[in-house]
C-alpha cells in the first residue's frame, strides 16, 4: 500500500509542470516580446505550439506506454520534458523558444498518459483507484487553472526563463524516485503507434493556423495563405479517410457521427478555448495598458482562476440535479453573458464588477467543461469509452491551442484596424507600431520621449477596443453555441 502511494506522489510531481506550462506563460507575453523581440505573431506561436502539438501527440505516445510500459514512457518523457524546459530557459531568439516549446510538448504528451496507465496499473481497487484519479485531475486543473500566478510570482523576482528552469529539478527527482519506487511493466510489442498518423494531424492543425493567421495580418500576399490552407485541408481530408478505413485507428472517427458526442467536442473545445484566450488578452492588458506587473496581473485573475479550478464538485451536482442539457446550455449561455459584460468592462475603475464576472466566467465555463466530458462519456458505447476518453483529451488540448489563436488573431485585426498613430513615424515604423501592442511598445522605447509617449498611449487605447471586439465576438459566439446545445441534446432524456 506504501508503495502505491509513494507512486502517486511520484505522478502527481511530475504532472504539475505539464499542467502548469500549458498556461503559465500567458502573463510572460509582455516580458517575452520586450526581452526576446517577439512580434506579435511569433507570441501567439510561442504560447500555443505548447497545446497544438500536444493535441497531436497524446494519442500514439499513448500507444508507445502500452509497448513498452508505463515506467519507461514516464522516464523518456521526463527526460525529454527536462530537457526542453532546459533549452527553453535558455533561448535567445523566439523562434528558438518555439521550437523548445514544440520539444516540450512531445515530452508532455508522453507524461500524461504514463500517469494515468500508472494510476490504472498500480490502484487495483475501484476505491482507491478513483481517489487517485481525483488527485490527478485535481493537479490538472489547479495546475492549468494557477499557471498565470505562478508565472507572475516568479517573473516579479527573476527573469523570464525561471518559469521553465523550475522544471528541472523536479523532473530529476522524479526520476530518481521512478527508477527507485515504481514497479517495470511488461509492454506488448504487438501494439501499433499510428506516429506517422500524428504527425500528419499536427502538420494539418499547424498549417491551418498558419493560414489563418497570416491571411489576418495581410503581410505574404493572398496565394501563400491559400497554399497552406489548401495543403493543410488535403492532409486533414487524408488523415480522416485513412482513419476510417484503417483496423486499429488512432482516432475512431465514427464517434463523431453520434449527435451528443460531437456537441461535447464542440463544448470543450469552445470552452478551453474561451478561458485559455481571455486569460492571455487579459494578461497583456492588465500589464501593457494598466502597469500592472506580472504577478499582479495573476493576482488581478485569480478570480477565474479559483472559481474554474473549484467549481468540479458543484458542477457535478448540478448535473445531477438538473441534467447535462441544461448544465450545458446554461453553462455556455452565463460564459456569454460574462463575456459581453466583460467587454465593456473598465478594468482600472471597476475591479469589483471585473471580478464579479471573471468568477461567474471561470465556474460557467469549468462547468461547460465537465458537461460536455459527461456527453462525450455518457455517449461512447463501453467497448469503445477509451477511444471517446483519448477524443476528449485531443478536444481539451486543441481547444487550448485555438484559443491562443483566435483570440490572438481577433486582436491582432481590430488592433491594426483602431490605432490611431501619431504624424512623424516613417511607413516601417507605422506597420511595426500597427502590428501588435507590443510591438508598439517596443518602438516607443526607441523614439524619442514625446513621440514615443504619443506611440504608446495610441497602442494602449487601440488595445482596449480591440479587447472589447475579442470579447464581445466570443460571448456572440457562444450564445450561438447555447441555442445550438440546447437543440442538439433535446432527446437527450437518459441524462436530463
């Protein structure tokens, strides 16, 4: 019995930083594109490549635990995730810290399902077992739900590269403690790993970012975009036929044929990908237009931090009380509600109001969340509820992902198209100071003091328009997605 315990503190360590990186560097996006020179483009890819590769990965390395054992998969992937955090720490460029992160990911999705295989492994009693599932989703949520303050508690005291060397030590205790404590396991070789499959989704994800992204800022004329888009659609269009017709599929595509499935997809993508963008808007606010410094700026979150970490047991109550149809109707309908009240939030002159719907959007949103796991579970035929769980996990990651993006590119647009530039910056300076708040800022500080004062106040005011178009835009979105719930469960009577 010690031992199992001693092999869940073992996996709890390790999945901390995996949950923690997935969003502690939303309130280092200031610090970043200040000290590394990141435009505002290369910060959204520095954030979300984390998710998106991610979202591609967990499934075949998955696979790989079942080869070769749990055991091995948490030491590879630890080791890899140490020293990606390591490398991350020490970059010098953001394009390096890009693909560090990317390097990271892979490490991650190596960790997540070697944990949970550890819990299943070494908990064989249902009673045990399910109190060490609560630890770890716990961790996961605590950990994504408080990545901000952490970055902002560290960031007060060192430089922004802390936020990964934290990561080290950890990992180099934990596999000391692995190879100590956990028991090997045999693998079977028989199991196939669909890797060549994953990279074909996480080539496919990436280029259609990539598209969207580029054609927003209008730099690279219409035909690359249009490449990419064509050529992330082939390889999207390819990866679901091959899916369909190979005998062990990395994703059973034909869950998504199930009405109440698919809804639970949209719910948890649109969810994550709503608090995962609003915490990164609000982090670059909160620090670029208010003054605010890192750790304030997580302090000034915690709100949303706290209720989306906490609201899982009330959530699952009401559930229960008042059924999935209703839970997640009215959970997506009270994250609209919040976020246009949101929008027109002042958030230097009405805190109290500005906390008082970040904590009713953290519990609506965390609440959508656990509803649209229940659909997704509720819904899979039990001999396939491990495909429909690993479907959940890729719809969590990628809704992450997309959220960096969408509301990173509904910023970037209304941002260029409200700024109202001073007279006396020569055409490069203008596209540069139009392109992102901090690249605005980082002009201003190369100008002299009037102009750059004048530079500065433009991009803080084109900024908060621009927050008020993201938010508005994502509560429109998901009052659309309210209505389209509501009717899509409506013969869902099993669970309402």
């Amino acid at each position: 019995m010690f031992r199992q315990w001693i092999t869940l503190i073992v996996i709890v360590l390790v999945y901390i930083p995996v949950a923690i990186d997935a969003t502690v560097l939303h309130v280092a996006a200031p610090t970043l594109s200040l000290s590394l020179g990141a435009s505002g483009n290369e910060l959204l890819w520095i954030i979300d490549i984390y998710s998106l590769v991610m979202a591609g990965m967990v499934l075949p390395m998955g696979a790989l635990g079942d080869r070769i054992g749990f055991k091995r998969l948490l030491l590879i992937g630890s080791g890899l995730f140490g020293l990606a955090s390591l490398l991350a720490a020490l970059s010098t460029s953001a394009e390096w810290l890009i693909a560090t992160r990317a390097l990271l990911a892979i490490g991650a999705a190596m960790i997540v399902p070697a944990t949970l295989a550890g819990i299943r492994s070494t908990f064989s009693e249902a009673r045990h077992r399910n109190m060490a599932l609560g630890v770890w989703a716990a961790v996961g949520s605590g950990g994504a739900a408080f990545g901000p303050l952490v970055g902002g508690m560290l960031l007060e005291h060192f430089y922004w590269g802390s936020v990964f060397l934290i990561n080290v030590p950890i990992v180099l205790l934990v596999m000391v403690l692995t190879l100590r404590v956990v028991p090997a396991q045999t693998g079977r070789a028989s199991q196939t790993l669909n890797l060549t499959h994953a990279l074909m989704l996480i080539a496919a994800i990436l280029l259609l970012v990539w598209s969207a992204k580029t054609a927003l800022k209008g730099l690279q004329g219409p035909w690359l975009p249009a490449v990419a888009l064509l050529a992330g659609s082939v390889l999207l269009t390819t990866f679901v036929r091959i899916q369909l017709a190979a005998k062990n599929p990395m994703i059973d595509m034909r869950l998504f044929t199930h009405r109440v499935i698919l809804s639970g997809v949209m719910m948890a993508i649109t969810a994550m990908v709503t608090l995962v963008g609003f915490e990164l808007l609000m982090a670059q606010e909160l620090q670029f237009v208010h003054g605010k410094t890192p750790f304030e700026a997580g302090l000034f979150m915690l709100p949303v931090m706290l209720a989306s970490g906490f609201s899982g047991p009330i959530a699952g109550l009401l559930v229960s009380r008042l059924g999935l149809r209703r839970v997640a109707t009215g959970g997506m309908a009270l994250s609209a509600f919040s976020f246009l009240g949101l929008s027109v939030t002042d958030f230097s002159t009405q805190q109290w109001q500005a906390w008082g719907l970040m904590t009713l959007l953290g519990f609506s949103a965390a609440s959508a969340l656990l509803a649209s796991t229940a659909a997704i579970m509720a819904a899979a035929p039990k001999e396939k509820a491990a495909a429909a769980g690993a479907i959940e996990t890729m719809a969590y990651e990628l809704g992450a992902g997309l959220g960096i993006a969408l509301f990173g590119m509904l910023l970037s647009r209304s941002f260029s198209a409200s700024i109202q530039l001073p007279a006396g910056l020569d055409p490069q300076q203008t596209q540069l100071a139009g392109s992102s708040i901090g690249e605005a800022i980082q002009l201003a500080q190369t100008l002299d003091s009037a102009l750059g004062h004048a530079v500065t106040e433009a991009a803080k005011s084109a900024f908060v328009n621009s927050h008020s178009v993201a938010l508005g835009s994502a509560g429109v979105m998901l009052l659309l997605l309210a209505f389209g719930i509501w009717f899509s469960l409506a013969k869902v009577r099993e669970t309402a």
